[in-house]
C-alpha cells in the first residue's frame, strides 16, 4: 500500500512539474511573438476622467462646519456653560 501511495505520489508531480514546464514555454513564445508582432496590437488610448461641476462641499456646509468647531471649542474651554 506504501508502494502504491509513493506511485501515485511521483506521477501527480511529474503531471505538475510538466505541466509547469509547458506554462513557461508557453509564457517564452508568447513574449517572443509579442515582441515581434506587438506593433499589430496597440494600446487603446487612457479614458479621461468626466469632468466634475462638483468641487466639493458647497460654502454652506464649510460655514456649518466652522461653526460646529467653534462652539465645539468654547464647550471645552468653558465646560460649566
């Protein structure tokens, strides 16, 4: 039964490394042929962003913020109020 389990041990990892071996000489001739014919095969040009109205918050909401962060403020300088 050892024998057998060694058996099938050596022949799942000779199916692996085989299978290893032809990803790398697929990835070989596929930069090869690449670099030969990549001219044929050019790269679409870069999607630009939409253009936003939208800067950011709006005045009112950075008037509401000040505000919050003065009394904020005032409460710990003046916590019996």
């Amino acid at each position: 039964m050892l024998q057998e389990g060694l058996e099938l041990m050596g022949i799942g990892m000779g199916v692996v490394f085989a299978f290893l071996i032809l990803l790398v000489l697929c990835l070989q001739l596929s930069t090869k042929f690449f670099a030969k014919f990549g001219h044929l095969f050019p790269d679409p040009p870069p999607e630009e962003p939409p253009e936003s109205e939208d800067t950011g918050p709006g005045p009112e909401i950075a008037i509401a913020v000040a505000a919050a962060t003065r009394r904020r403020a005032q409460a710990l300088r003046n916590p019996s109020s």
